[in-house]
C-alpha cells in the first residue's frame, strides 16, 4: 500500500511540490491546480504540506451522492470525472483539507500517487515528503500526538 | 507573437483618484529591459521629472516582477520596489523574495504602480481580476505582524500574500520598508516611507491564473540543470545550515568587518555573534522563498534568558552584523531582538544600525552630549540603548527625531559628524569595509541607489585566482581583493550580471554568487521561458542598458563623478590591524578605470551619447543632453 507521509517540521514551504504537482496535469505552472498545498504560518515558521494519505476510513460512507469518490483497483482514492457532479461534499468532508477546490470550479483535486511514483516526492528539496509502502492505509489516529511544529 | 512568462498586464492604481487601469505590457520593454529592476527604472527614468519632491503625491511607487516568476525556475520569486527615494533623493528602490511575487504574477501583474495619495488610510486587495481599495484605518498606526494578522482574519485565506508598512513609515521614518510575507523586507532607500506617504498601508494578493513558458520541455531541462548545479554546489550545506550569516567569520577572519562605525576591521567578539553561534544556539529550522531548492532562510527560537520565547525568520548577515560588529554589541539574542523590532516597527535595519552606531562614535569623541541623546548611555554595545533607540526612531521621538531622516541629515542638523557619516549618496553603507574590498568598495562608490553592494557583487575578487583575473579582464590584480587595478572592468561586468539577475528577478546569491547563471545559460533560459531569441552577448547588453538608465536618472538629478566617492575614512585612514592591515581606498584610479570601461565622460561620470544610442537609449541621451 503506498502512500505519501509529509514531515512539516522539515518542510521549508517552497512549494516546489504544488508547482510540479500543477505541471504535470497542464504543463503549465499553478498551485492553485495542484493537488498538494503548503499551509503556512510565517509568525510560527510553521509550512504544513497538506496532501491525501490514503486514510483507510476514506471515502466516507455517504459523502459522495454520485459515488464518484472512491477507491480503485489498487485501493488508491480517486475521484472519478465522469461520475463527478462538482457538488464539493468530498471537500468539505476530508478532515485533512486534502481534496482541493480548483479556481475553474470543476472537479476537486485529490492525489492520486502519480501512478506510484510521486513527483512530489521526487522532487522535494528537503525529503519532507516521502512515499511509504509499508502496512496499511492510514487512519486519522495514526496523526493525532504528532509532534507540534516549533 | 506572443511573451510566454510574461502576466502580460500592468496594473496602475491612483490613490487620489481611485482610478484603476489595466495596461498591456509594452514589447519594447520586454525586449530592451526583460523585467524586474529594469522594468521600473526605465519607467522611473520616463515618469518621474527632476526635481520631484518623494514624498508628494507625484511619486509613483513601482512594485515588479520578472519572465521567470512563478515557474519553477529555482529561486525565482523576487520582486523590485522602486520610487523616488526620500531618503537619498535619487533612484530607489529596494528587492525582496519570498512567495509575494509569485502571487502578484498568478494574479495576472508583471508590473503595480502606485500613484496619487488617498485622503485616508488604505489597503489594496487583489483577487486575480478585482482590485479593490479598502478602508484601512482600523489597520493605521499597527505593526507588520499585527496588520497582517488583522488582514487575513478578514479575508480567511491562509494563502493570500501580504505586502506590509509598520508605523516606522507612517511615522515619516526615511528609511523604511515595506515587507512581505512578514518578513522580507524591501527596505533598502525608504520604499515604505513612500507607500506610507500615499496612505497605502498594505497589499494583499490572491492569484490563480497559471503561467505558462514557450517551451516547456526545454525549460524543465534547463531548470533542472541549475537545480542539480544548486545541489551540487560547494556552498549548498553552509548556505542551508547559515544562509548569508556564514560569511560573518570569514569577513572577521579577513579584517575588513566594519567594526564599531567602521573604527575597526576585527570584531574580537566575532565567534560569540557569528553564523555558526546562530545556528548551534537558535535555529531550528530551514525555510525557504517560492520555487527555491535551497532553503536558506533559518526560523530561530530564543528559549532562555531576557528575549525568551522571541522567534522569527533570519536574520541575514547585513542586519547581524550590523546590530552586533557595526553597533559593537556582543549580545547575540539582543541582535536578534533588534532585528525583530526593525522587522515589526518596519524599518531598514542596516540604515537604523548605521544611525545608532554613528551616535555611539560621536559619542565616544565627545561630539555628542547625554542631553542630546535624551540622557541614553551611547557607549559602544550597550544594548539597552540600542533597543530603546529602535523604538524612538520608528516613533520619532526625542534623539529618534534626529536620526530618523538618515545618517547623512542627522550629522547636518547636529552640526557635526558629517566627515563620518556613512553613507554613499545618502544611502547608509552596508557591512564590509571598502579598504579590505576594493572591487566592491568600487561598487559601492558607482551603485546607482548609493552606498550598496548588490549592484555589482564582484564576488571573484576573493578566489585570489590570477589566471581568471587575466582571463576576464586582462590583470592578475582583478582577483585579488586588496588591489585596485582591473577592478573598473571587473565592477562593470558584474554590474551588468547583477543587472540582469535583477530582472529576472532570481536570487543573487544563486544565480551570481554561486555562478549557476552565467550569460549563456541565462539566454537559453530566457528563450525557453519567453520565447524571446537573445543569445548571450544580448542578456549582456540588456543588463548595460539597465545600468546606463538609471545612471542617465541619477544625472539629471546633478549627480556626477564627484558624488561617486565614500567617506574619507575609507580615503585616507589605513586599517591598523587585522589581514586588511595598512590598506586604503585607491577611488580615483578605479573610477577612470571603470568609466573607460563603461564609456563614460572620465572628467564627470556622465554617459556618452554614444554609448547610449549603442544602447538604443538615443532618447535618454536627449533627455539628460550628453554631448
């Protein structure tokens, strides 16, 4: 099972993820397509890279009126375009703020592990995102105590 | 054909008016000046007429972005802000990095000017296509940090950007700076002051247009390339774990680390305040700007003593040095602590340190009475005075009202002090003294915005490698920091290199002092990025061009051979101590040598109409009317 763990306490927030992230869909350059974001809080220097781990809750039952959220054959979660009717209930139903509203108001984004080799992963100056294979799907518990930035 | 790279709109705002216009932006000033620095000095040169006063609503202040911002060129996210400066009265202007100016780009700006005054406090909000002028009065008198908080309270978007001015530049403080992303001051040559003058408080900046390169397979290619070269890069590790802070021991070690006002070379406290001290003691962590592999800014956290629980970003060398060497302070926190309140109050903190430490010289020679100086203990170092004068000059008060219109208007309305006031054409000098760096004192004395090493950074002159002295300017002596011969051509090429950076608006550091972006490589990037076809002597030439204008600005202003000297100190007074020992400033010979180079009238500095119609600048030549 892959998927993508991020260390914010390694994050520099330069956001090269958000622009390869948004290259690779349309060759052109704009995080706001992106399916992964870099939150960030100068005050605290805190850069929070927020991107889809593949929780095993997810989708979550009824999210999705179209059942166009959903998990595919390799388990991973996708959101199927065709089904899609753009109603943004997986958006607001992530806890993690991980499927992304794009500025065209079309379908969400949310990762889908590059076919198994991210580019975010490749590309990050500070190795604060990495692909894991090990074990299973995440769940939101596997995050709580995690260590507060700074 | 189309500009890929390129927003493609200037965006212009008058502030009396409330008038908004959207305006293409102009082919022959991409063709001629690429972006940037060079954008707003040529329009400066165009819409500024001699004699304007900074400081009235005829001012315009230019924020610009560059053809490579917002892709994933490394390092591209810097922004120029430029205006008449109140400070110095001649070109300012000011750079700064961080993610402001990728946003500004995906909103869809190469290039805001700022014209007019509103009658009230306001801030600008951006949203891609609407620009709207809101009411800032609840944000009027606030500092950075707070103003920003109170803005995306607001807004409730986590990823807008903010520009800032504190209470440093509505205060009338002629040496303050606007800041982005908190903490990335563009505060050299008072930019705030002007933004304040207009009443403007704050830009706030949300983007989602994308940007689009000519040839985006080359371009990947290429900034690949510059990204392994980054990695690869002796100075990756260092500048990661100090970022600039890490030469503040070599320029101990070297002797020419200015030192009490300059009195000195050799700091004996270096190694208490120094990159290495930062990075053991405080920092814990690497940041970056937009589009940057190599994150070399440091967020610090203060866990013991007087500042505990102080954190934030930096600082960078110039404002460490200046608040420990320059002011002779050997209290690491307290230096962080200063640069803080200049961050927050919004001021320039190498001007400020300059003010202070000059105060403690005229102090220590008996020039400067307590009773001036509000009853303040001005000896060397002493860290209660420092912090308490940070906070009077951003508030004008007392002994702060004096220092607050600059070094150079302080000696003046004292009366005395004037011989050691340092500055280059109004502008406070920067922390490396020009007798033990004779190439970039060369820069310093030439910088069209004045006392400034980021015009030229010939930072070659510190290899001692006299093959590439003879390679690239015909003496062994360019590569060596305490001659003086070679140094002209040597500050003329790196002025046109700087130049070019500028407009691309990249790092300095990277794309120059790492050597990543020679000419060449600069071309290519710019052809796969725009489209535009220039090979590398072209690049070259813009980057002369760009220097010629802003020289031609600082003419018609008066300024000629006679204003590009530095304080006689630097002249006369050779250094005492230290592996600087005995040397002295050579300025004459340099400065026939470089206005050969630059063709230049030896006799006044003043560019020739020849060089400039080469420069296809015929018109600047009409304008200053150079024979």
């Amino acid at each position: 099972m892959k998927r993508i763990i991020v260390d914010k306490d390694r994050c520099s927030g330069c956001r090269y993820c958000e622009l390869i992230c948004s290259y690779r869909d349309s060759l052109v350059f704009n995080p706001r397509n992106s399916r992964i974001r870099v939150l960030k809080h100068d005050e605290l220097g805190i850069d929070d890279p927020t991107v889809c781990h593949q929780c095993a809750e997810c989708p979550p039952e009824d999210t999705c009126p179209t059942q166009a959220f959903w998990r595919d054959k390799d388990n991973i979660v996708r959101i199927e375009e065709k089904a899609c009717n753009v109603c943004y209930a997986c958006v607001e139903a992530c806890p993690h703020g991980a499927v992304f509203r794009p500025p065209t108001q079309t379908v969400p984004l949310v990762c889908d592990l590059c076919s198994g080799e991210p580019l975010c992963v490749k590309k990050c100056p500070t190795h604060a995102i990495t692909l894991s294979t090990k074990g299973s799907a995440l769940s939101p518990r596997d995050f709580e105590g995690r260590a507060e930035a700074i | 054909m189309k500009y890929y790279g390129y927003a493609g709109t200037v965006l212009r705002i008058n502030l009396s008016t409330g008038k908004i216009a959207r305006n293409e932006l102009e082919r022959e000033l991409i063709r001629g000046f690429i972006g940037g620095r060079g954008f707003n000095s040529k329009r400066l040169f165009e819409e500024i007429p001699y004699g304007l006063d900074p400081l009235s609503p005829e001012n315009k202040l230019m924020f610009a972005t560059g053809p490579l911002v917002g892709t994933m060129f490394p390092t591209a996210c810097r922004f120029n802000v430029s205006a008449k400066s109140p400070l110095t009265g001649i070109l300012g202007d000011s750079n700064a990095g961080g993610h402001f100016a990728a946003e500004m780009k995906y909103a869809g700006y190469d290039q805001i000017i700022i014209e007019g005054r509103s009658r009230e406090p306001v801030y600008i909000s951006i949203d891609d296509d609407l620009v709207r002028i809101e009411d800032a009065r609840h944000l009027w008198g606030r500092e950075v940090y707070e103003t920003d908080k109170i803005l995306r309270e607001n807004i409730k978007d986590s990823s807008a950007r903010t520009a800032i001015v504190g209470p440093a530049a509505e205060n009338g403080v002629k040496f303050a700076g606007i800041f982005a992303d908190l903490m990335r001051a563009a505060a050299r040559t008072g930019v705030g002051t002007v933004m304040a003058s207009k009443r403007l408080k704050a830009l706030v900046i949300r983007g989602s247009k994308p940007v689009q390169v000519a040839d985006p397979d080359r371009f990947m290619r290429i900034s690949e390339e510059i990204e392994d070269a980054i990695y690869r890069h002796p100075q990756y590790w260092p500048r990661v774990k100090m970022g600039t802070t890490r030469i503040l021991t070599p320029v101990n070690e070297m002797g020419l680390l200015p030192t009490r006002h300059f009195t000195q070379g050799v700091f004996e406290h270096a190694s208490e305040v120094s990159g290495e001290r930062l990075a053991e003691k405080y920092n814990v962590k690497s940041r970056g700007c937009f589009s940057c592999n190599i994150p070399c800014s440091r967020f610090y956290n203060v866990r013991e003593g007087r500042f505990s629980g102080l954190k934030g970003e930096g600082p960078e060398y110039e404002a460490l040095s200046a608040f420990t060497a320059r002011v002779g302070n050997r209290d690491l926190a307290l230096a962080l602590k200063a640069n803080d309140m200049a961050n927050k109050l919004g001021l320039d903190a190498l001007t400020t340190a300059e003010c202070i430490s000059w105060s403690m010289e005229c102090y220590a020679k008996g020039w400067l009475s307590n009773e001036v100086a509000d009853g303040l203990d001005l000896s060397w170092g002493n860290g209660e005075t420092i912090l308490t004068l940070i906070e009077k000059i951003a508030r004008r008060e007392g002994f702060g009202h004096v220092l607050a219109d600059g070094v150079r208007a302080a000696s003046q309305k004292l009366g005395f002090g004037e011989e050691i006031a340092m500055h280059i054409k109004g502008l406070e000098m920067i922390q490396a003294d020009p007798r033990g760096l004779k190439g970039y004192g060369l820069g310093f004395a030439v910088a069209s915005r004045g006392g400034d090493h980021l015009r030229a950074e010939p930072f070659i002159e510190l290899s001692d490698d006299p093959k590439r002295g003879i390679k690239l300017f015909g003496v062994p002596e360019a590569t060596r920091r305490l001659e003086w011969k070679g140094k002209g051509k040597l500050v003329s090429y790196f002025e046109n290199w700087c130049a070019v950076v500028d407009a691309l608006e990249i790092c300095k550091n990277i794309a120059e002092n790492m050597e990543v972006l020679p000419f060449p490589k600069a071309a290519e990037v710019i052809r796969a990025a725009t489209g535009l076809n220039m090979d590398a002597d072209a690049v070259a030439q813009v980057g002369e061009r760009i220097v010629n204008i802003e020289r031609a600005f600082l003419v018609r202003g008066g300024i000629t051979r006679k204003d590009d000297t530095m304080p006689s100190r630097f002249l006369r007074e050779p250094f005492t101590n230290g592996n600087s020992k005995g040397s002295v400033f050579e300025l004459e010979p340099m400065l026939n040598e470089y206005y050969a180079e630059r063709g230049w009238d030896l006799r006044t500095g003043i560019p020739s109409r020849q060089k400039l119609k080469q420069l296809d600048l015929g018109y600047v030549a009409d304008a200053i009317n150079t024979r």
